[in-house]
C-alpha cells in the first residue's frame, strides 16, 4: 500500500532566527556602561566583544549601546584601551 | 578602504537577548564564526550550554542554521552533512561541528576520531571551558590540575589536562589549531585559513567561563590573555607536518617574556585553594609543554 503524506498537514518544527530568545535581558543589568564619546577613539574593540552583540561603534557618532538586551557584564569597560567605558550602577 | 570583517560582518548573525551568562564567551565566539562565514553556516551542536544559549524553540539566537544532536554524535552528524553538501554541488556553505569540551575530551572522543580518520571536510571547534559548565561545573578531563569543580570540590583536581589538539595531531589530519577567546583575529585568521583547506580541520578554542571558573563577568577576555602570556596556552597551527606559533605566542618562545602563571591563577576563584607546591609544578607543567611544541616546529 502506498501511504500519500500531504505535505500541508505537516509542520516541519523549524526554529527561525529572533531578538529575544531569553526576553529582555536588559533586566538583568545590575550595572550600566555609560560611555564618554569624547574620550573614545572608535577602536571598535568593545563592540567586538560584546557578548550581546549590542555595542554599535560609528566613526561618526562614537558608540551606543542597545540597553534592552545588554547584560551588564562590564567586559566592554574592562577592553576599552583608554578607559572611555564606565559601569555605573542601575537604580 | 574596505571595512574590516570584524566588526562590521559580525552585526548581524548573533542576534541579542541570547541565554547565556553575562561575560560568557560563547556568543563571543560566533561573531568572530559570523565575521568569517555570515549566515552561510551549519553548527551541529551536542548538548552543552551552548544548547541552551541559542534558546528554546521556535526562537534561535542565531541567524545561521543549527542541528542540535544528542551527545556523542557531533561529529558524525557533521560528516554526513558535510557529505551531503558535497553530493548536491553546495561549495558556499561551511559545514561546524561546535562542541565543549566535554562533548568532545571525552564524550564525543570516538565519533571525533573518526571523523578525522575519514578526513570529511569539515571545522570541529571545541570551545573549551574546561569543564561540564550547562551541568553545574562537574570535571571533565580537559579541566586542569588544582582546579576546583563540583566534583573535585576540595583538592581540587588531581589529573592534567587531556590536551586534545596533539591528539587531533597524532590523526595526521590536513590542519590543527589552537586559539582563544582572548585573541579574536588570530581565532578569525585561523578559520580563514582552515575555511581554505579541504578536509578534516580541528581548533582548540580557550573559553574562560566566569561562572564555572569563578571570576568577575568583565574578565572573560582578561583571563583569555592571561593564560596565553602566562603560557599555559600556547597559541599555535598544525599544517604540512609542523607546528607554526601564532603572533601572540611567538615573543613567549623566550622564558623570561612570559609572566609568572600565579598572575592568571589569582583572577580565579577555582584555583583559590591551591598551594605554593601546586602553583610551582603548573608553572612545570607550562616548560613542558613549551618543550614539546619546540621539539615539533
Ligand atoms: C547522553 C547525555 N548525557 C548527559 C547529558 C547531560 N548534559 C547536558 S550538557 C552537559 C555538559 C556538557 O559539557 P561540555 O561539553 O563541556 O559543554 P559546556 O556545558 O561546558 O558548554 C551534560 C553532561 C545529556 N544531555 N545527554
Ligand atoms: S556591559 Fe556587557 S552586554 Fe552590556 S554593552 Fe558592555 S559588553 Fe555588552
Ligand atoms: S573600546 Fe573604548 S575607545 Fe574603543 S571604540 Fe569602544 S569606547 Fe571607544
Ligand atoms: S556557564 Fe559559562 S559557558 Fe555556560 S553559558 Fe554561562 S558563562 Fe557561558
Ligand atoms: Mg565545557
């Protein structure tokens, strides 16, 4: 016997790509990076190791930081070579 | 002027709001794989934190394709990927066996092995946190002496590290690597380098856990650096039958470049408890290794 399989009854458990999987880990934050644009020198070292992938550095403009998602870590500070990078902590 | 890969290819692949720890190296990690690769990558992941960091589904933290496999089968999972790739002509698309180092030291020592024997065109990454982090910091054997863990909570731990790239090296396979966290375009050149050779391709990844190995979530990167200028990992490749040390290992040839390891033991707290007759015969084991990747330049 042939089994005819409809292949719209079937969903394929496929996940897709999305901001978010863990929510908005900004609330996790016990420390905020708050950085001086003036002392920066657009290295790019912190946004290169930011483990979020939140750290935006733009010859231009100098760095920003999306604080929905950033953890708080403190790495980016701890690689900034000229100290352009503070934690400060979250209300 | 182009703009460098790093940062500029590695925005978009490793999507924020993933699970992982603050400071884990991890995602760290992918976006040097995303800066090389993009989005035309296959990881095949065996059950590890790493599992978890990429999310629950229908959400993935990554925008590349991921096959999580139980344990054990990492590394044949990617063979046949890898084959079949080949079969349907797909060049483009680099086929990533991502595993801990439990999954691969000992968990997935076998499928690895032959793997390698069968030389399938593919990069095997062992990030190496030197223990079973997702499980709660129980040893495995690639975690070093005098390290504390779940389950050598008071000595700490009494065998040395299992050193799986010189294992990889004795399979005879095209191309073998050391790298770390802590130097991301040494880690970005040598999967350049690998991404060029066809065949079987394995790098040793050093991958400082703040929560397993005890230290502050900002010093993931600090303690990555300190353990290559300590020279307790030495950062090197394998190809046309010899080892070639890599930039940041190179000065350390000379002894007296290389700073006491007592200055990358102190940053954690796992090695709190080790003594000075410890700390004297890791600085040994440190010489030794140093003799035998000089024995085989
Ligand atoms: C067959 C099997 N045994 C045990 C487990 C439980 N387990 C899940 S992750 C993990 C630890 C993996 O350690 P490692 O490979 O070093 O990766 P890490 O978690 O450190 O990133 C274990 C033991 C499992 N999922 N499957
Ligand atoms: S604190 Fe951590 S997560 Fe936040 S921007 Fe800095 S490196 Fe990224
Ligand atoms: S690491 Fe410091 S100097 Fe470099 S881009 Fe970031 S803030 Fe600027
Ligand atoms: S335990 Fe360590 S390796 Fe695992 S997710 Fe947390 S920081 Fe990353
Ligand atoms: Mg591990």
């Amino acid at each position: 016997m042939r089994v005819v399989v409809e292949p719209s009854r079937y969903k394929i458990p496929l996940a897709r790509p999305s901001i978010g999987v863990a929510g908005k880990t900004g609330s996790w934050r016990l420390e905020r990076p708050i950085v001086d644009n003036n002392a920066c020198t657009r290295c790019f070292l912190c946004e290169i190791h930011c483990p979020v992938n939140v750290i935006r550095v733009e010859p231009e403009t100098g760095v920003s930081i999306n604080y929905d998602y950033c953890k708080g870590c403190g790495l980016c500070a701890d690689v900034c070579p000229v100290g352009a990078i503070k934690m400060v902590p979250e209300e | 002027m182009s703009k460098p890969a790093l940062p500029y290819k590695a925005r978009d692949v490793v999507l924020p709001g993933d699970a992982a720890c603050p400071g884990c190296p991890i995602p760290i990690a992918w976006k040097v794989l995303s800066a090389v690769f993009g989005d035309k990558m296959i990881l095949v992941i065996p059950a590890s934190c790493s599992s978890v960091v990429v999310g629950m589904y229908p959400g993935n933290s990554l925008k590349a394709s991921v096959i999580h496999v139980p344990f054990a089968s990492a590394a044949a999972v990617a063979s046949g990927v890898a084959e079949a790739l080949e079969k349907r002509g797909v060049s483009d698309v680099q086929v990533i066996a991502w595993a801990g180092d439990g999954g691969t030291a000992d968990i997935g020592m076998a499928s690895l092995s032959g793997a390698a024997e069968r030389n399938h065109n593919f990069i095997y990454i062992m990030y190496d946190n030197e223990a079973y982090m997702n499980t709660g910091i129980q040893r495995s054997s690639s975690t070093p002496r005098g390290a504390w863990t779940t389950t050598t909570p008071i000595l700490g731990k009494g065998e040395e590290k299992k050193d799986v790239a010189r294992i990889m090296i004795a399979h005879g396979v095209p191309y073998v690597a050391t790298a770390s966290i802590g130097y991301v375009h040494d880690f970005y050149s040598k999967l350049v380098r690998a991404s060029k050779i066809k065949g079987f391709k394995f790098i040793s990844l050093h991958a400082p856990c703040p929560v397993g190995w005890r230290f502050d979530p900002r010093y993931t990167v600090r303690v990555a650096r300190l353990a290559v200028e300590t020279g307790l990992w030495i950062l090197y490749e394998y190809y046309d039958g010899r080892i070639h040390l890599s930039g940041p290992s190179r000065p350390l040839l000379d002894p007296s470049k290389r700073k006491p390891v007592e200055e990358y033991l102190k940053l954690q707290g796992r090695f709190k408890n080790v003594d000075e007759k410890m700390v004297k015969s890791i600085q040994e084991y440190v010489e030794n290794n140093w003799e035998w990747v000089k024995r085989h330049m």
